[in-house]
C-alpha cells in the first residue's frame, strides 16, 4: 500500500498575513510579529492578526445573518477552508477535520461574563451551539456543503497535527479519498492570557526587539507569546500532480507524565514520535526540523534533547517560528508544517535570528515537523518536496 499522501492546497491566516507571497516575505524579514496588547487589568505580548486581515474576517462576518453570533476561531477556520478548497477540484463528499486547543474563548469569556452579571442567571439563547468545540467543523462543513465526516478535536497544542493524522488515517483506510484537515484558534483574551502568566510561562511585558525568544538555550526565564491563526489543508491519496508537498512519515506519542504541564527532560515522547515518523519514511536523517519549540525553557531544551537521542551526530538544522508569530495553540503544528513547505518551496533555510550556527548551503528535501501539547501529546509530521 502506498503509504504516502499529498497535500494539495493549504491556506492560513495568522500575524504574518494569509498571503502566501506576503507570508513569505514576511518570514525573510528579521523583525518579529508579535506586539505589545493593552489588556483591561494588564499589558501582554501578542501575535495579533492585522487590521487588514480583520476586516476581511468581519466581512465574512456580514456576508450571512448566521455568520453573526459565531466566534472567531470559527469564523478564521471557514475563511482559510474556502482559500484552501479553492485550489483544488474537489467533489462534496470529503471528510472535514477541524480541531482547536480552546475552541470559542473569545464568545465562551463574553457569555460567561454576560451571565455573571444578569441578575436572574440568564444567558444568550446561542450560548451553548456556538461555544461548543464541534461548532468549528460542523460550520467549515455546512459552509463548504460537503457530505463527508466531520470532526471536531482538541489535544491542546497538538491539535493541528493531530488533525492531518486523522486525515492520514480516513485516507490510508480507504474511507475517503480526500480530507481537509485544520486547526483555527482566537485566544488573544486577557484569561487565556492570565492563564499563561499564572504557569509562569509567559514572556515579560518589557520592550524587547525579540519578546519570544524560542530555542534560545541561553535565556534566563520563560518567554512564552500567544498568537492567533487558523491552517486549512487538503490531503489526497498517493502523490498526485498538483501536490505542493508530500506527507512521508507520520509519528506520534504520549508519555506519563509527573505533573500537568511537565514532560521529561529528554521528551520521551517527542524520541518515540520522531522515530515512528522516520521508520515509516524508511528514513534515518531529515534536512531540517521546524521545532515545537514554546519559547520556554524546559520546552525548548527537552525538545532539543530528544533531537541530539534520535539523531545523534547527524543533527538536522533547527528553526521555530513561534518567535515570530507568537504560539497559537492547537494551531501551531500546522502554522509550522507551512513554514517548512515554503521553505521546501523556496529552498531558503529561515533561521531564528537570534541563535548562532543554523545554516545550509544543502537542499531542502525532507523536513520534520514537531508538535506537543499538555498531556505529553506528541506529533512528528515528515514532509518531502514534491
């Protein structure tokens, strides 16, 4: 059987813009894209989707009576999954997978606060349809008229990369032949953010040319940034003509963990992910690893640690784009899973601008991808050029 699947359209959203062009641009810049946020009760450090791209969330937001009372994050998943459905000549009966860490923070904190202050306990009448987590996929579904499954997840800071295993593995059964897969998430809001600054994890509210300061070994506290975004995908059976990239290995893995946020120093479950990946693609080596990388210090450095077990000597070159962008959640993975196809695209290696020695003169052939989330979930995604 072949094992091998293409993606053949991708679209996203995020500080960087939803041009691919400008995106790319965007990534040859040094300068990082993440601001400082004037919060009710604080100041905080976020990847903020731009006014120019706002409206055109809020176009689609007038575009239908419905689009009315839906959350962000499901609003940012229909506009990606339209751009991306676009470049692909696909029939109405292909599965949907959209997943988020948080889902509908933005209407779930609104509501909430809403019923916290009416004085007989009531809520909006929509409150539950549109905070559940399935009202993301069913609305990409239902927008896009297919017949297909649709499914909604969330495995918190895995989620996007969990979302193209589910698609690989519809695919590879035989249930479908084509599935769009993606995560969307809308938590730039002063609690998700307070939630952060209460693990200790969150980057300084000081001025700083660099406030996430993602596979700095060298860093003396956690600089965690949230960011917003949303990826839209299309994954097809085999390697088809128009794919712009090709999925070769697939891995994944979770470990015990000792405490809610922690996981272990070597990231067990970030060896046993990488190795699954390569033994699939019959491989021992990639060119390059885009890292999960949070931008913390026992994030970063056990990630790094699980890289020097599998690969040993032959480590591949490193790069993160949660410097830039900030970390959206369960939208990450697939946020980096694009970083890496441009870079196959382009064969231009992006390193982070503050982290000496990371550079190539090679081509960029194969390049893993690293996604983890609390709960030790761990996703290795191993893509190659077309």
């Amino acid at each position: 059987m072949n094992k091998k699947i293409s993606i053949t359209g991708l679209s996203s959203i995020s500080s960087l813009g939803s041009n691919p062009h400008e995106i790319w641009q965007r990534y040859l810049n040094r300068k990082s894209f993440v601001s400082l946020k004037q919060f009710e009760k604080f100041q905080a450090y976020v990847g903020a989707i731009s006014e120019v791209e706002n409206s055109k969330i809020n176009q689609l937001r007038a575009s239908d009576s419905k689009f009315k009372d839906l959350d962000r994050s499901v609003l940012l998943a229909m506009y990606v999954s339209r751009k991306a459905l676009k470049q692909v000549a696909w029939e109405s009966n292909f599965g949907v997978n959209f997943g988020s860490s948080r889902g509908a923070t933005e209407l779930f904190e609104k509501y909430y606060y809403e019923f916290r202050n009416n004085e007989y306990g009531k809520t909006a009448t929509l409150t539950s349809p549109t905070t559940t987590l399935g009202n993301i996929a069913s609305w990409v579904a239902q927008d896009l008229k297919t017949n297909g499954p649709d499914i909604s997840h969330s495995i918190t800071c895995s989620t996007g990369l969990h979302a193209v295993l589910n698609g690989v593995a519809w695919i590879r059964s035989g249930m479908s032949n084509t599935f769009l897969v993606g995560a969307s998430e809308a938590a730039n809001t002063e609690f998700t953010i307070a939630q952060m600054q209460a693990l200790k994890i969150y980057s300084a509210p000081k001025k700083a040319e660099y406030p996430c300061r993602a596979l700095d070994f060298e860093k003396k506290s956690n600089t965690m940034v949230l960011g917003e975004g949303a990826v839209a995908i299309c994954l097809e059976k085999g390697v088809s003509e128009n794919s712009i990239a090709v999925i070769e290995g697939v891995g994944y893995a979770t470990e015990m963990l000792k405490h809610n946020i922690s996981i272990s120093a070597n990231a067990d479950c970030f060896q046993k992910s990488m190795k699954m990946a390569l033994d699939e693609a019959n491989l021992s080596k990639v060119d390059a690893i885009v890292m999960h990388a949070p931008g913390t210090i026992k994030g970063d450095s056990s990630e790094y640690n699980a890289i020097v077990k599998v690969f040993e000597k032959e480590l591949p070159i490193l790069t993160t784009n949660k410097w830039k962008i900030g970390h959206t959640l369960g939208a990450s993975g697939l946020l980096s899973l694009e970083f890496a196809i441009l870079m196959m695209q382009y064969q231009q290696f992006i390193p982070v601008p503050f982290v000496e020695g990371m550079k190539t003169t090679k081509q960029l052939k194969k390049i893993m991808v690293n996604s983890v989330g609390f709960g030790g979930n761990a996703v290795s995604i191993l893509l190659s050029s077309k």
